[in-house]
C-alpha cells in the first residue's frame, strides 16, 4: 500500500490505514480525507485484486493441469481469454465507456467455455478433444477480435490494449464486489477439492475403479476453475502465465502431491502477483500494464522448463 | 462374494463379447486364459464396469453391478490394471492412497485411518520400505505390487487382475501369482486373473475360464478340463500335456 505514484510516508499510510477504527488518528495526518481516500478507495482494493487474482489463476491452472494430465495446461487453455477479450473488446469498441467491460467479458469467457464443452463432450477421449476445441474456439474468438479491433476508434483501442495486457488499475470497489466474493469461493472450492485432483489426475479407467463419478467431478472442477479465472480476468485484464509458472514453481519446492500444489499455489500466486504489480507500479514514471511483467517472466520460465523437460519434480 | 454373470454382451467395431452364464466363487482364484483378442481384459472390464454394460448382466451377490453408484462399487470390487502411466510421478504412498477415494468425499482428505489402512497394505505386498518413493523409480515388479496394493486399500471383497504377470521375469511372476493365492486362502477375496502363462495358470488356478473369439469355450477345475483337445481348439497349435510330479504340464 505505500507503493504508489503519490509519495505517502508509510507511517501515515498506517495511520490512515486505521483511522476508521481509531478517529484520533486523523489528527496527525496533513492530508486525512484524501490519504484514506487514497488508502482505501485505490490501494486496497487493487491489492486485494492482486492478492485474489492470483490465488484465482494459479489454484485454477494447478487444478486443470491435474485434471487434464498435463503439466502444460494453463487456466486459460478452454478458450477463456480469447472470450473474455472479444467480450471487453466489444463493450470497450461498441458500447462506450458507460457499459462496464468487465461484464460483458464475464459473460463471452463463459460463452467460449460452453461452447468449447459442447463440441468437446460427444468425443471418446474428453482430454484431447477439449484440448483441442479450445484452441479452435480461441483461433475463433481472436478472429472476431481482430475484427473488433479493425472497427476501433484509436482511443478505443487503447484503453482496450491497456485491458488485453492485463491492468489491475481499474480496481475499485464496485467491480470486485462481485467478482471477489466469486473468486474466493472458487478457489476454497478447489482448495478443499486438493486430494481429489491426486485421484483425478490418473488415467479416467483407473479414477473410475477407483469409485469416482469422473463425469460431475471434472464437471465441478472445469465449473469452478472457468468461474475463479473469469471473474478475475474480468476485472484485471489477461494476465498470462501465472497459472503455468506457479504450480511448477510449487511442484519444484515440494512434489507433486496436490495436497501440498493447490493450496501452496493460492499463497505463491497470490505473493507473485502483488509483487509483480507493486514492480509494474513503481519501476517506471507511468505504469505499465502488470501482463507485462508477467509474461515476461512467465515466457524465459516457459522455455527452461520445455528444456529441462525430464520429469525432475514431476 | 461370489459373481454371476448373465447373457453379457458388449461389442466394438469388429468385436463382439458374448458370455451366456458364469459364476465366480469367493475365495477362489480363478484365471480367465485365450489368445490375444479373446476378449479376456474386456471380460474384466465389464465386471468391472470400466465399460458400460447394460443392467441385469453381471450381479455380485445378487446386486446389479451396472445400476450401483461409483463408489459403492469400488468398495466391492477392485481392479488392477496392467500398467499405470501418469504426467505426475506421485509418492508410493500417495499412489496407494487412491485406493481410499472411495470412502472419502468430495470436499475432504485423507485421515489417519485411511493412512494407517495404506500402511497396512503396502507392509502386506512387501513394500513398506517404498513408501516415499516415487513410482516411476521401482521396476515393472515392483509397480506391480503398488497396483495391488493399491487394490487392497479398496478394502473390497473381490480383486481382478489384468495380465498381473505381463513383461515380468519368473520370480515376480511368482511373487505376484503367490500374493494373489494367499488373498484368496487368506483373506477369503474372490480373485480374477488373466494370465497368458498357461502352466502358472493350471499351478495356481482353483477354475479356470477358456475363451476364445469373445466366447467362453470352457470352465472349470484345471485337472478335468485341460486336455489337449481343448488346447488346440482354442490356440490353434498343437500342443503336449505331460505328467509330472501329478501336475499337468503343457509343451508345444
């Protein structure tokens, strides 16, 4: 929270911090109304989205790794980020500044998923052919967003590019009051489902003589992951890798046993990405989107692991 | 618990399996023998419930094995597959513990007991030493014996095993072939093997199951009904029984 464009003295930010619970508080801050405005309207609900946002993404992509078999999965492989930028691209191009895009990409993110299931659920082998629908769903979704960009007015697609590269600066209270709470129960869910991903993860043969109903359980699990990683692309943006980098990064530190991933996943993703913002905040006069930042990191550590590929923590 | 099955059938493509009546007592091993592409693993797999099968075609103890829940069933029954690959190179211990999804719900993990159960049947199969070891670290006999014991910890009154000896030297074919007869004699656990080693199987067999084109071709104690007749109609070669120590021996 002392991490910021406006220099507050850190004690002050304590200060403020407080002061709804302490009144006497306000008295030796120069400026009251506007630090705790500063604290609370802006600074805290961006690091509550960090913090949310991701746990959400690396609990969902620890999760459909395990589901899917493959540690290469990540959160938005079902066609999730290519619906939720078309959805915000449409809103931002067409709608106006009046009409929230985190709705509307909330809403085409769910739509590229069912449709991805849809196609996906008449096939024998669920795997690959979901697999592979959601790289068709998204090839289609990045055609039509193309085309929205085509239409764009130039301030348009700025702010829409600011969104693509994944932008906790639009946090405020009004949009996390929904999509917190979501994430939050999302990833409880999946935390709580942590075992089951163990058993989830062998072959589907194997998980049905084990006595598990593999049909609902991947269901709820392919439920919750979509709902945590839309609800939080839907207010910060795409940010990429962190569902990719952070289960392994976990796997290395203690195993595979989902027990340990999922839930350690959560507090290192949650870490990572407060950090990775408070870095895109402050490196520079003006802010760079933390998407950014991100795949940055995310893409050198895609590479040594395709490199290193030998099954050591795996 | 013993097993009945009823006019099963199941078909792929150019495939079709077709029993019209068996049983399966508990406490005996029973070995289901043919030629590749007899049908032998879908038979198991069917009884199993690993691919549908239609109600009212295979019972275990007069209960439908196709209308009961998932986790019923595979407290029942387990299966044993012939291998086991995965992406994640889970912990021996952590393998076996599958075993109990089962008895453990959605939103929870293992206890204790459930702990204490796997430790039970990893010291039975021998591996007690293995237990944080990765699995893809033991050898094909070695993994082997995680897969029953892994089975065991299903707790369930009948076991069947795929092909529990493929690709393995003698030893750990008679280490496996062993553990699964004490199961039976000990444990009193109806057990289900498919075996390509016909001599193992006419050694350990309390029944044996001859099949061949996705039909039964004969059932029964190794000793009245292995002749060589029987052999060369369902192998299509000719083979030798001879006597030996009052054991039948085949040679071909």
């Amino acid at each position: 929270m002392y991490i910021g464009p406006w220099h507050i003295p850190p004690q002050d930010i304590f200060k403020a911090f407080l002061s709804p619970l302490f009144p006497s508080l306000k008295q030796g801050l120069p400026d009251a109304e506007r630090y705790i405005s500063t604290v609370y309207d802006i600074r805290l609900p961006r690091l509550l989205l960090a913090l949310m946002a991701g746990a959400a993404l690396s609990v969902s992509g620890a999760s459909l790794q395990a589901l899917f078999k493959n540690p290469l999965v990540n959160e938005y492989i079902l066609g999730l980020s290519s619906g939720a930028a078309f959805g915000a691209a449409i809103s931002i191009v067409f709608l106006g500044q009046h009409f929230p895009p985190q709705i509307s990409a909330f809403a085409f993110s769910v739509v590229a998923v069912l449709a991805v299931w849809t196609v996906a659920k008449k096939s024998d082998s669920q795997i690959i052919s979901l697999l592979l629908t959601g790289v068709i769903v998204s090839a289609f979704f990045s055609a039509l967003l193309s085309l929205a960009e085509f239409f764009a007015s130039p301030y348009a697609l700025q702010s829409l590019f600011s969104w693509l590269m994944g932008d906790l600066s639009q946090a405020g209270w009004r949009p996390l009051a929904l999509s917190l709470p979501l994430m939050g129960l999302g990833t409880v869910g999946l935390i709580l489902m942590r075992w089951r991903m163990n058993v989830l993860s062998m072959s589907d043969e194997e998980a049905k003589s084990l006595g598990v109903n593999i049909r609902n359980e991947k269901l709820l699990v392919i439920f919750l992951a979509t709902l945590i990683t839309s609800a939080a692309t839907a207010v910060a943006g795409i940010i990429g890798w962190i569902g990719l980098i952070v289960p392994h990064l976990v796997r290395m530190m203690v195993g595979v046993d989902n027990r340990r991933v999922v839930p350690l996943s959560a507090a290192l993703g949650a870490g990572f990405l407060i950090l990775a913002d408070d870095l895109a905040r402050s490196l520079a006069s003006f802010e760079i989107p933390v998407g950014i930042f991100t795949s940055l990191i995310g893409i050198p550590f895609f590479i040594f692991l395709l490199k290193k590929s030998k099954k050591v923590w795996l | 618990m013993s097993i009945r099955i009823q006019d099963l059938r199941y078909g792929y493509r150019n495939f079709s399996l077709h029993v019209q009546s068996l049983a399966f007592e508990s406490a005996k091993m029973t070995s289901i023998v043919g030629p590749n592409g007899a049908g032998k693993t879908t038979l198991l797999k069917c009884l199993s419930a690993i691919l549908p099968v239609s109600k009212g075609s295979v019972f275990v103890d007069g209960r439908d094995v196709a209308s009961m829940p998932e986790e019923e069933r595979a407290k029942i029954l387990a299966y044993v597959p012939q291998e086991h690959s995965s992406a994640f190179n889970y912990t021996v211990e952590d393998y076996v513990l599958m075993g109990r999804a089962a008895y453990i719900t959605l939103f929870s993990t293992p206890s204790s007991s459930d702990v204490r159960i796997v430790q039970e049947a990893l010291e039975y199969v021998g591996l007690s030493r293995y237990a944080s070891r990765p699995y893809f670290q033991l050898s094909s006999g070695e993994r082997r014996l995680v897969l029953i014991a892994r089975a065991l910890a299903q707790k369930s009154d009948i076991l069947v095993l795929d092909e529990p000896t493929s690709f393995l030297d003698p030893k750990h074919e008679t280490e496996i072939l062993d553990l699964a007869k004490k199961l039976a004699v000990e444990k009193k656990k109806t057990i289900l093997v498919t075996l390509h080693n016909l001599d193992l199987a006419v050694k350990y067999s309390d029944v044996m199951v001859f099949m061949k084109k996705g039909i039964l071709v004969a059932c029964g104690q190794p000793d009245d009904i292995l002749t060589e007749t029987l052999l060369e109609n369902v192998y299509e070669i000719k083979m030798h029984i001879i006597r030996y120590n009052g054991r039948k021996f085949i040679v071909k």
